[in-house]
C-alpha cells in the first residue's frame, strides 16, 4: 500500500485502527471478553474479517493495543514523575495528571472493572499492576511512616473508585469528579505533612 505524501491512507487506516478499538471495546463492556467475537466485531464495523484480520490477530491484540493506547498518559506521567522532586506540588500534580488520564481511559477502566478475570488473564492485568507500582513509588517518600504510605496509595485508589462507586451518588458529574479529585489531592497532602512536619 502506498502512503500519500500527505499521508492520507495512513490516516485512514489510523481510523479504522480505532474504529476497531472503539466497536471491539464497546462490545466487551456490553457482553464481556469471552462471550465477543471477531466475527461480531467484523460485522459490527461493517467489514469483513480479513479486513479486521489486518490491523488485528485476535481479541486480545485488539484489548492490549487498547490498553497500552489509553493508559500510555499514565506511563508517561511515571516516567515525569521519576524526574521530579518529592515535593508536595510534584506529588498534587501527579494526582491531578492521573485524575485526568483515568477520565480519558474511562471506558478501558469500566472494561477492567467488570471484567476482572479476563484482565488477570491478560498480560494487559500485569501491565497494570507494574503501572500503578510505578505511581506508587513516585508519590510515597521513600522514608514515609507506615500510615502515610497508605495515605497515598488511598489517593491513587480514590480516584479509582471515584470511576464506578460516585455513579450511584446522585449530583452533578464534574462536581462529583471536583470532589474526587479534592479527596485525593487531601490525602496526599496530609500524607507528605506526615512525612515533612513544620
């Protein structure tokens, strides 16, 4: 296939990647990993499966390119934070950069939220847990008493539950997420006073 100088048929295909994404990723919310297929995410696109075929193997390939598209801000986001001070705004900005990255990868989260055994199985659940290790050990001082090292692993994973447990609270959505946000950057805040008293 030949590429445009302006590279309008990589363009086209970067679509149809996330088309694919997109369809595959609402079809595994909706009826969950194992009950989906390629033929139902082919049909659901309006191809045919040596189309899907193309840009994707299997059902997995589909998932992990998923994942590491949508959680690439939290890798990223690791490594800023492994260069930076352990201050107190370092540690609220990464609560602030994470909130922000779990909002832009929220259909994935609901996916591995409701589809825990199938992300254990995965290599996408291993990535996961090596990503939040490496939140964890950006936001806890090194020296950090036992209490303030759950403090800010509690911030990680308010923001997480803010994702699912808030939706049954009724309110304003963003005000709901505001509100998330604040507890998090709270419990932060009073674990690096912890860990740096006046």
């Amino acid at each position: 296939m030949s590429v445009t100088m302006d590279g309008t048929k990589q363009q086209r295909r970067g679509n149809t990647r996330q088309r694919i994404q997109d369809v595959a990723l609402e079809l595994f919310a909706e009826q969950g990993y194992e009950k989906t297929s390629l033929r139902e995410i082919a049909e659901h696109l309006d191809v045919t499966k040596a189309a899907l075929y193309y840009h994707f193997k299997t059902k997995e390939e589909i998932l992990v390119s998923v994942f590491e598209d949508l959680t690439r801000p939290i890798e990223d986001l690791i490594e800023w934070g492994k260069g930076q001070p352990h201050t107190l705004e370092t540690k609220q900005e990464i609560v602030r950069r994470y909130h922000a990255a779990l909002g832009a990868a929220e259909p994935l989260f609901r996916f591995m939220q409701e589809n825990q055994a199938t992300v254990r199985e995965l290599k996408i659940g291993d990535t996961f847990k090596d990503r939040m290790r490496g939140l964890r050990n950006i936001i806890i001082d090194p020296d950090a008493a036992l209490a303030d090292q759950i403090r800010c692993i509690s911030a990680l994973f308010t923001l997480h539950a803010g994702m699912f447990v808030m939706q049954d609270i009724e309110g304003d959505p963003r005000k709901k997420r505001e509100a998330v946000l604040e507890v998090a950057v709270d419990l932060v805040t009073q674990a690096h006073r912890g860990s740096h008293p006046a």
